[in-house]
C-alpha cells in the first residue's frame, strides 16, 4: 500500500461528504484502518453494509483513539459537541479536521476544546449534491473541486502540508483564507444561492393558484435548477444559516437592494438596464464554465455530474 498517508482515520459522520472521503481513502488505498462514527445506529449500520471502513462505533470518543487524521463531517451546530467529546481522546499529533460551510462558527466552537498537543486545520470542501446520507457518496467527489483551509495562526507546517497532500489526493485543488473571509465569500457563492433557492420554492408551494400538478408538469428549466438547491439536507442549511448570520444578512441586504432596482426597471419598462443586467450577468456564467466550475450544457451540467456517479 504505497499510496497510504495515514495509518489510521476516523471519520466523524458519514453523509453525504463523509461516505464520499472512506469511498476515496477505500480507492486509493490512502489508510491502513477508517474508523467510522455515527451517532444513528442504523445510519451505521448502513455504512458498515457498504463497507466503507474497517471499524465502526456510535461512540466519537472511541472513534478517535490512535487516529492520525480525524475528518469531522457534520452539521456546523454540532461542531463543538464533537470536539467536546473527542478532545480528551485525541491522539498527540493527531490532525483534527473539519468540512464545515462556515469556518468562523466551527472554530469558535471547536478550537476551545482542542488539546495543544493535537493540529486543529479548519477545512471545507466544496463539492456535493443535494442528495445525503452514507448511500449519496460516491468516489471522486472531489476531482477538481477547491477545498479551503483557514488555518489558525501558529499552525505547524509538516501538519498541514500532509492535510493539503491528502485533498490532492483525493483530486482536489486547495487553497487557504481568513475564516471571515471565507465566510463571505461562501455566504455569496453558496449560502445566499440556497436561501433564494428554497424561497422561490417555498413561494411556488404557497401560491393558491398554480395547483402542485401545474407547478411540476409545467416545470422549465428555471425553476428544475432551483428545486435542486433547495432539496439539500434541512438540517445542514438551518446550521450554515444560524451560524453564518453576520456574512449572509450582509449578502441578503445587498441582493434586497439590487431586487428593487429590478423591480424599478421592470415597472418603468426600462429595457436597456434590464439588457445591461442580463447581458452582464451571462457573462459571469461564462466565465465559470471557462474556469472549470461547470460545463456549457443547458441543465447546468446536471447530467453530466449523474453520470459520474
């Protein structure tokens, strides 16, 4: 097993990211042992079925003892509970991890409970789908997706050089921020898409006068893409809103005020700034097919992603 960087790995929890990282460490051959923790014994259960690692507990503390790299994988809420049961267990030397959406939360949460003898690298992943679960993951996720780290200051450099070689591994391309930098940025690029995503949904679902048949018979491409957003995991979203306030109120404040300079334009049927929005707009689109973010087909590239699964 040339390709292995770590003897042991727990992984804490096992949806969506979590079973996609054990599908990939299982591939290439990157661990001796992946110690699997889930607090639902029947969400365990189910991983322990797709064999995607070689010891399983609903016991975090157990999970990580002798864990050379520990990947905390779950809702951002529950960050520092995790990291209040694993820390007295924690291996010195031991990489702790996360895949959070939000990295100033997680931090605050966990950094409080980690022991000086153990690296604390905050990391985030961006990929996935809006599937979940142990059964949502498959193996390259990862291939050529950013993942972020917002190391703390102090953090030791053959630790995090090791972290970083891991996510290459795994096909991801990695970069690092401030926390609160990474915050707003994720708060416009990922956060703020799904909150309108669910609100457009949400006002579809309440209108009285499209009944539900209409509404999905009569389904475009537009609203398709935003039902898609708005079908990822409840808790994840509720979590990443709760505990990225301060960037996402900022991000929502400004898309209001642009809302209503649509709103104006529309109403005084002024086309030439309607064409300037749009036709600048269509640019930004194309800029992300060109950066490698998507691929110019007109489902977004839906299609595409199902068949790498």
């Amino acid at each position: 097993m040339s390709n292995v960087l770590f003897d042991r790995i727990a992984l804490i929890g096992i949806g969506l990211i979590g079973s996609s990282i054990a599908r990939d460490i299982k591939e290439l051959g990157l661990a001796r042992n992946v110690v699997i923790s889930t607090r639902s014994a029947e969400t365990l259960k189910r991983a322990q079925e797709l064999e995607l690692g070689t010891d399983y507990t609903v016991s975090a503390a157990d999970a990580v003892k002798d864990a050379d790299l520990v990947i905390v994988s779950v809702p951002v809420g529950a960050s520092g509970s995790v990291a209040e049961q694993i820390a007295p267990h924690l291996k010195s030397g031991a990489i702790v991890t996360d895949v959070g959406s939000t990295k100033a939360s997680v931090i605050a949460q966990m950094a409080p409970h980690m022991p000086q003898s153990v690296h604390f690298i905050p990391g985030h992943p961006l990929a996935g789908t809006e599937k979940s679960g142990p059964d949502a993951g498959f193996v390259g996720l990862f291939h050529d997706r950013w993942c972020i780290f917002t190391p703390l200051p102090g953090t030791d450099a053959v630790a995090l050089g090791k972290l970083k070689t891991f996510w290459e591994k795994l096909g991801s391309r990695v970069d690092e921020m401030e926390p609160e930098h990474h915050d707003k940025v994720l708060a416009i690029v990922s956060h703020l898409p799904h909150i309108i995503a669910y609100n457009i949904v949400g006002t579809a679902d309440d209108l009285g006068t499209v009944t539900e048949s209409e509404v999905i018979k009569y389904s475009a491409s537009g609203f398709r893409d935003f039902t898609r957003l708005a079908a990822s995991d409840p808790t994840m979203w509720r979590d990443i809103c709760l505990h990225n306030k301060d960037a996402i109120l900022e991000m929502l404040a400004r898309f209001s005020e642009d809302l209503a300079y649509l709103q104006r334009a529309i109403r005084w049927g002024e086309g030439d700034k309607l064409f300037e929005l749009f036709s600048r707009t269509r640019t930004i689109r194309r800029s992300i097919v060109q950066a490698g973010q998507d691929v110019d087909t007109p489902d977004f590239g839906r299609h595409a992603l199902d068949q790498k699964k």
